[in-house]
C-alpha cells in the first residue's frame, strides 16, 4: 500500500512538467492600475487579443504538435519596488518562455537585470526612456535577451524637435516631469537640438511634480521670455494640467511632445483645450487598411469601448506578440534561450498592425543597441490631437503608409 | 519686472491657497473643541469627491450633489469621531493620532478597491474658460472656489457667534470644564465639530475636483500644505488661515518663477520651521495662559 502510494506520489511529480511543457508560457507585466494604466491595460488588452487569435487557430506549431499560449499578468502599478519583485519571480519561474510588457522606464530599469541575469527574453513594450536599452551598452554586456518594440525617446525626440523647426520657430521652452522619464526627455531634447544644428534657443526649463494641477508660475516663466512653443515630456494627468493652464493665461501656442500625450487621460481631462497638440505616434487609430480596421472593431467589440485608452500601446501589444511568436515557431520550441536566438535573427516577416516587420532585431552588439530595437524614425508619424480622438497630423503619413500596406 | 505677469502670479498662486486655508479650517474646527486633530482629513476631501462624482453619474443634478456630498462628509466625520476619538478622549490619551491616520488609509485603500485607481475629470455647470481682469486671467472656476470658501467659512463663523448651540460651541473651546458645569455636553459639541470638519472637507473636495480631477491621490499633496497653514496660522486663529493660506499660496507661485521649479515646495516648509521656532502657537494664535 505504501509503496503504490510512493509510486503514485513520484509518478505525479514527473508527469506535472510533461503537462506544463504542454502551452507557452508568457508573462504580461505592466500598470494595469495607476497614473499609467490606460497605457498598460491597452497593451494587455492588445497583448490577449493577439493571444486568443494565435490559440483559437490551435496554437503555434512546435515539432509535431500545436501549442497554446498561457498567460501570466502582473500588475506592477507603475511602481519601481513591484517591477522588481515581479522581475525577481517570474526570473524564478523556470518554465516561462517570456515576458512582454512594461510601460515605465523606471520600472524596467528596476527589474530587467532580474530577467537578464537568468536569460530570459523579454520584448519591452511601450516604455519609451532611452535608458531602458542603453543600460545594457553603456555596460558592455557581452549577451542581452532584453528587446525593446517601441519608438525610443531618441526617435520620439528627434521628430519633436523636427517639428519645432519646420514650422519655423526659434524660441522655445522646455517643461518635464521630476521622474527618471521626464528629466531623461529633457536629455534627448536637449541632445537633439545640438544634433539639428542649434537652431532652437531654450529660454525656459521648467519642472513640475507628479500631482501638480497649478502650472501657472512655470507657464508665465515660458511665456515672459517669449517662447513660442512648448515641449513637454510627462505624463497624462499632469500635461493636461499644462494645456488648461495654458488655456487660462491665453497662451495659444503650441504644445508638443512625447507620444504620453495620447493618453486618454491627458485627452479627458485637456478636454477641448488639448485640440492641436502634437506627438510622435506608432500607430493612430484609424481604419487606413483591412488589417487595421479588423484589429480595432476586435478591439472595441472585444473590450466594449468605442476608443482605445491607449491605441499606441495596444497596437504594440498585439503586434510584439506576433513577433514572439514568430520566433517560438522558427526556433521550434518554448525554451526562452532558443526564442531569443530566433528573434535576433526572425527570418520571415511578420504582418502586424504598425508594419509588415521584416527582421525587426539583429544579433546583439554591446557597441550598438540598435541591435535590439525594433523601430526606425520611418515607423512612427506626428499624431495631432482633435476633438478626443487621436488623428494624423500630416495626411502624407496617413497615404505613405497606406501605400506601404498596399505594397 | 513685468507688473502684469508678477499680478497674475500672486493671483493664481492665491487662489490656490484658498484652498489649502479651506482644507486648514476643517483641522481647526475640531481642534477649537477637542484639541484634537483629523489626520485623515484628505482622505476624506477625496471620499467626498468620489462619493459627489458618483452621485452626478447616477444623474442627481449638480443642485442636488452639493447637499448630497456636504451630508456625506458630515456623517463620515461623526464616524471618524466615534471610531477614533472619542475613546481616546475619554481615556485622556494620544491614540486618536495613530487611530485617525489608519482611518486615512483604510479610507484610501477602500476608494482603490471601489472607484479605481485612475484621476476623472468631475464635471462642473461653472465654466473653465478664463475672464480677464486688468491683464489678470482667472476662470470661472477659480472664482468658484474663492467663493465657496468665503461662503462656508462666513456660515459657520455665524453659526458660532450667533446660535444657541455656536455659543456651546464657543464656550467648549474656551474652556471644556467650565462649560461641562454649566450644563453643556462636551461630547456632543466635539461631535458637532466633527461633523462641521467633515462637511468642509466635503466642500473643499466638490470646489476643487473640477480643477484638481478625482482621484485616490488628489488630497495627499494639499493636506502637507493645509497642515503647513493650520499651524503656521495658529490651530485656534479662525479667518487668520485665509491670510496665511492666500500667503503661501502667492509665495509658492513667486518662487517657483524666480528660484525655479525645483524650489516650489520650500517656503511652505521654512515657513512651517519658522513659525514653530518663533510663534509656537502660530501667527494669529493666542498664547495659552493656563491658570493652577
């Protein structure tokens, strides 16, 4: 009797890891509470949309068999302490294939080196603050499973200061938040301009705190030295706090800024005052192809909304998942090391939503972490805000990228 | 100096200490009869806020939501008093302290766990567009909230001075035993003053929602300030934390634009270290003279 129960007992034990090798195992981590949260429940959304598509088609094909896709979320509330704990459990997991996710770079910079130490890949995704990948350069890493699917400050940058020239202004003021997001935007602005050829005079910099709603000292300080526009890297609530201020005191310049802007709650609470403001975007939510069109109605139809919070992140969501999966079926298992392999070098091209992307990752270079970017200046275009509703800013974006569909 | 946009600073800047001199008056309040303080007195301005916002979504019109929300701050503060302080009181000792601040918090983690964690717009029948006054912009809004605050300071100060039971009031804050002897119920008044501090904080949480946003977090910066004004003022000083609040405020906005954001916060708080240093029972406090 013992004895068959001994048996039994060992024999459970071995078959459990047969069963869990049975689904991939991915881990969704983000804000899905918070200042952030439209941002991260829309990348969680777009992440499962995705998923349910792969699994309701049987799963991607490993060997002989098809393999479902098993989600793990974490809420990490946008907090840097949660990040890494969250960082530090699922490191420890042992089965998981992934993780995709992360919305604030403060939180990647407290938790990735968990995930690297032990391997294990992970596509970031929609953290934008250059450090997030630079970390791992600036310490010559020999070997990074961490990839970055997002249009890095460094891009977002380089086309808000683009803007500011081409619409010919020469004075400008510069507002950021206290946070590791907004000082390292101040950074990338200030880089950009000595790069662009000093063509634009800072007259003003001036910071705010998460929580402020009254920005009329730092607004008057840009608008006595004659700024004559506004670039802005913070999040929602408080830049909304900025275009109601600048409301109140006339200032009818315009505002520009990191592609946070399209927040819903920056756009909710700008209400009519955040008409015109400008942001990089990766994706804009409106039906320019059949592929697009079908990823928004499931959307909307899906989650019962009639606007994603964050159509940027949701779209990255979606389409970083099929980029991993991509990856899981060319390396032919669920073994995280083998997946990062294949993503450095995704032989064929994957059809999402933002781009058809055709070897978005290259084998990683310590000199270089482009190598683990996924986006070019030509993936993202200038989002203008109008009436609650994200749309292009320049009609040849909107052609250009019908025309790439089209192709 | 350009004189438009110094005016324009210390107007804003003053407007938005109005609302940290609203946010003081409500400690003050219970101080005056129970020398106690509410340590969770933005935990409920944001109750409030959560409750009056959910109160218009359910359609109530805003004539309706005021009252709504003035009763509930009025009630959650006469739990705050039987919960916390009355006990303690009784008992002559400190525990209202830690009690009112788990209160604060247990108020705040349950505002999570209902209403989200996320800041909503509050709408407003006032509009948010501004009106120029000799180059000075100032909105509807901010106009709004100057004016409740007048409004429901006025009334309770009257309430004070001219009412049978403003008078007992009164007579508890000067002297709890005397008036004990003369057949006054403390315990009601300090429930009375409860309840006042918690419509308050109601009123400062509906004046300031539609320009702050509702959210769990919308009080934990004001309430450093209010605290800062309260006691600068003096716990006992009555309108005195209108002045110093409008003070504070106008210091803010001129130091953040002549130092520098950065130092934004500072003068609230050398104010605070130099009050208690100087006039321990602050600017417009009386000095305690206890007879033996």
């Amino acid at each position: 009797m013992k004895k068959t129960l001994l048996a039994t007992l060992l024999l459970g034990t071995l078959t459990t890891p047969a069963f869990a090798a049975d689904t991939i195992k991915i881990a969704l981590t983000g804000p899905f509470s918070g200042g952030s949260a439209p941002m991260g429940t829309s990348m969680r959304d777009g992440a499962r949309l995705a998923i349910n598509e792969i699994n309701a088609s049987g799963g991607i094909s490993v060997g002989t068999k098809k393999k479902k896709i098993e989600i793990i979320e974490r809420d990490d509330e946008g907090k840097n302490e949660r990040g890494a704990l969250i960082a530090q459990e699922l490191a420890s997991m042992g089965d998981l294939s992934g993780v995709i996710g992360t919305v604030n770079t403060g939180v990647v910079l407290a938790g990735d080196k968990h995930l690297q130490e032990k391997g294990i890949t992970k596509i970031i995704t929609p953290a934008a603050g250059s450090a997030s990948m630079t970390q791992w350069s600036k310490a010559g890493t020999k070997d990074v499973s961490i990839f970055r699917f997002a249009a890095h400050d460094g891009i977002q940058s380089s086309m808000v200061i683009e803007e500011a020239i081409n619409q010919k202004f020469t004075k400008i003021a510069i507002l950021h938040d206290a946070t590791n997001y907004g000082a390292s935007g101040h950074d990338d602005l200030i880089d950009q301009i000595k790069k662009q050829g000093n063509k634009l005079e800072i007259v003003a910099t001036e910071k705010f705190n998460i929580g402020d709603k009254d920005m009329t000292a730092q607004l008057l300080s840009a608008k006595a030295h004659g700024a004559q526009a506004i670039l802005i890297w913070g999040i929602g609530p408080e830049m909304a706090a900025v275009s109601n201020g600048m409301a109140k005191l006339g200032m009818k310049i315009p505002l520009i800024g990191g592609w946070t802007l399209s927040m819903s709650n920056y756009i909710d609470n700008a209400g009519k005052n955040g008409n015109g403001t400008l942001m990089p975007q990766t994706f804009i939510e409106d039906a320019i192809t059949p592929k697009v069109k079908s990823f928004i109605d499931g959307y909307h139809k899906t989650y019962n909304v009639t606007r994603i919070p964050s159509p940027v992140s949701a779209a990255q969501g979606y389409d970083a998942v099929y980029i991993f999966a991509a990856a899981v079926k060319q390396a032919q298992s669920e073994d995280t090391h083998k997946i990062k392999d294949a993503l450095e070098d995704l032989r064929e091209p994957v059809k999402g939503v933002i781009t058809t992307w055709k070897h978005p990752f290259s084998k990683w270079d310590p000199a270089n972490e482009q190598t683990h970017e996924a986006f070019r200046r030509s993936d993202a275009v200038m989002g203008k805000i109008q009436d609650g509703h994200v749309i292009f800013a320049n009609q040849s974006d909107r052609q250009r990228l019908i025309n790439n569909a089209a192709r | 100096m350009n004189l438009d946009i110094l005016a324009q600073m210390v107007v804003s800047g003053a407007l938005m200490g109005l609302i940290y001199a609203l946010i003081a008056y409500g400690f003050q309040l219970t101080y005056a009869t129970s020398k106690s303080i509410n340590f969770g007195q933005g935990e409920l301005v944001m109750l409030s806020a959560f409750f009056s916002l959910t109160l218009l979504n359910l359609g109530a019109p805003y004539w309706l939501m005021v009252p709504g929300g003035l009763l509930f701050g009025a009630v959650m503060g006469l739990i705050v008093e039987r919960a916390c302080v009355r006990l303690s009181l009784e008992q002559k000792s400190e525990g209202w302290i830690l009690l009112t601040i788990i209160f604060g918090l247990l108020g705040f983690s349950s505002a999570e766990n209902i209403w989200g964690r996320d800041d909503r717009p509050f709408p407003s029948p006032i509009s948010a567009d501004a009106l120029n006054f000799f180059g000075i912009s100032i909105t509807g809004l901010e106009i709004a909230v100057a004016l409740g605050v007048f409004l429901i300071m006025s009334i309770i100060e009257l309430f004070k001075r001219k009412t049978l039971l403003g008078k007992a009031f009164e007579a508890v804050s000067a002297d709890r035993d005397a008036a004990e002897l003369m057949g006054i119920s403390a315990t009601k008044t300090i429930m009375l003053s409860y309840g006042l501090s918690g419509m308050v904080a109601a009123m400062a949480g509906i004046l300031i929602s539609p320009i702050t946003t509702v959210g769990p977090t919308m009080a934990s910066a004001l309430i450093l300030k209010a605290f800062s004004v309260a006691v600068v003022a003096g716990l006992d000083s009555g309108f005195g934390v209108v002045i110093i609040g409008i003070f504070l405020g106008a210091l803010e906005s001129l130091t953040s634009f002549y130092l520098g954001s950065g130092w934004r916060e500072a003068p609230g708080l050398i104010l605070l270290i130099m009050a208690l240093a100087v006039r321990p029972n602050g600017v417009f406090g009386k000095a305690n003279i206890r007879k033996v």
